[in-house]
C-alpha cells in the first residue's frame, strides 16, 4: 500500500515536470511564430491580426489555429514568409486591374484589403474559383471565375496570405523586400498544379 502511494506520487511529479516541460517548450515555439511588425504600422485591425495569427509552421507555410494560411512577418516588418511576398506578385500580375493596386479596391471592384476582414478561407476560395455577380445591381460589374486559370489558382493560398496580410494592417502599400526562400513543398505543388 505505502509502496503504491509512493509510485503514484512519483507519477504524478512527472506528468507535472513533463507538463512544466511542455508548456514552456509551446511558449518558445510561439514566440518564433509571432509577427514583428513594423512599429510604425498605422492601419492595424487588432481583430483580425488576432485571427491571423500563426500556431505552425511547415516547410515555410505559416498556418492559423483553423489550419488556414495566414501571414509572417519579422525583422520589425522588413521580412515576409514565401508566400505572402508570392501572393503580392501574384495579385499584381491578376487582380489589381480591377482592385486596385495594394488591394485597395477601385471605383469597379471593391478593395479586397476590406472585403478580406469578414471573408473567411473557404468564401474567398469559393468566389475565387466561381466568381460573383450582385444581381440586385443595375451596372454589369463581374468578377470572374478563375476556376480554369491556373495561373490564378495555382497561388490562391498565396493570394490569400497576403490579402489577409492587407486586412489586418500588418502590411502596408508596399512590395516586399526581403522574404524566406521558396520552400520545396511550394516548388512541388506548383510543378503538380501547372503541369497537371
Ligand atoms: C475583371 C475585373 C476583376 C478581376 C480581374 C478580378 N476581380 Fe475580383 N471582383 C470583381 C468585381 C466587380 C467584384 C464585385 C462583385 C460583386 O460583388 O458583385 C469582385 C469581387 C471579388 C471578391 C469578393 C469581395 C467582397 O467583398 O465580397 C473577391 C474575394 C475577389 N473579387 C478576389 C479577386 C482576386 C483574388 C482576383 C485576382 C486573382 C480578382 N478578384 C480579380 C472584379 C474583378
């Protein structure tokens, strides 16, 4: 009996060291995946930099506690993660046309640095791939389907990091400088995706 009391003692002082252990090792891994923005950053929606926030990251992509992608940025927000400073170029190259440059809408289609605070992972892929029409308006204003383009959805993960990054203020109108190398994973899934 005493013996049993004992051991069970001990068992319980290691789960509370391995607890102890654990906890500390999640608050090390935090503080790596935390943004560090530039301290200037004028435009920051704590809402959504909140929501944006990353938990994880694998091989380069940064994910948020829902396990959507989301936005990284150190060095005082001189450094962004791969495919932040990608869905920049990619928005540059495929939606500024129509939105705006910097996402910052146009007197044809809305600012999507805007439109991003309440559209969530799975509504902005939705529209992406099936486009949207408001039928109730009397001008003929069209987003396109981009379910066919690869050259769109190839990088909407892309596109998304960085318009997310938009909405929350965590980045300005401007073109990324420095970035994190382009991970492998990325190479394949975009060799996988253009060519198939
Ligand atoms: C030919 C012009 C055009 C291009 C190019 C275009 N869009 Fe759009 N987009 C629109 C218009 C117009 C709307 C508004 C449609 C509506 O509400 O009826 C819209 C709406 C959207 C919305 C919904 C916004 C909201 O507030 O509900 C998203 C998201 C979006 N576009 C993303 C993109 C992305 C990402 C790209 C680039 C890959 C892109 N669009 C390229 C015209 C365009």
């Amino acid at each position: 009996m005493r013996y049993t009391k004992k051991s069970a003692l001990r068992t319980a002082a290691a789960v509370l060291a391995l607890g102890m252990i654990s906890t500390a090792a999640v608050r090390a891994e935090d503080a790596a995946l935390a943004n560090k923005l530039d301290p200037n950053a004028k435009e920051i929606d704590d809402k959504v930099l909140a929501a944006s926030a990353a938990v994880k990251v694998e091989d380069g992509k940064y994910k948020d506690k829902d396990g959507d992608p989301t936005f990284h940025i150190v060095n005082d927000g001189k450094k962004v993660d791969w495919f932040m400073y990608s869905g920049y170029r990619r928005y540059h190259a495929e939606c500024h046309v129509c939105h705006g440059p910097d996402a910052m809408g146009s007197t044809y289609a809305p600012a999507l640095k805007d439109s991003l605070k309440h559209l969530n992972y799975s509504e902005f892929m939705g529209i992406l791939a099936g486009g949207k029409q408001d039928v109730n308006s009397s001008d003929q204003k069209v987003m396109p389907a981009f379910a066919d383009n690869k050259n769109v959805m190839c990088y909407a993960d892309d596109l998304y990091v960085y318009l997310r990054s938009r909405a929350a203020g965590a980045w300005g109108r401007a073109r990324p400088g420095e970035h994190e190398d382009k991970p492998d994973s990325a190479k394949a899934t975009e060799k996988d995706c253009l060519g198939g």
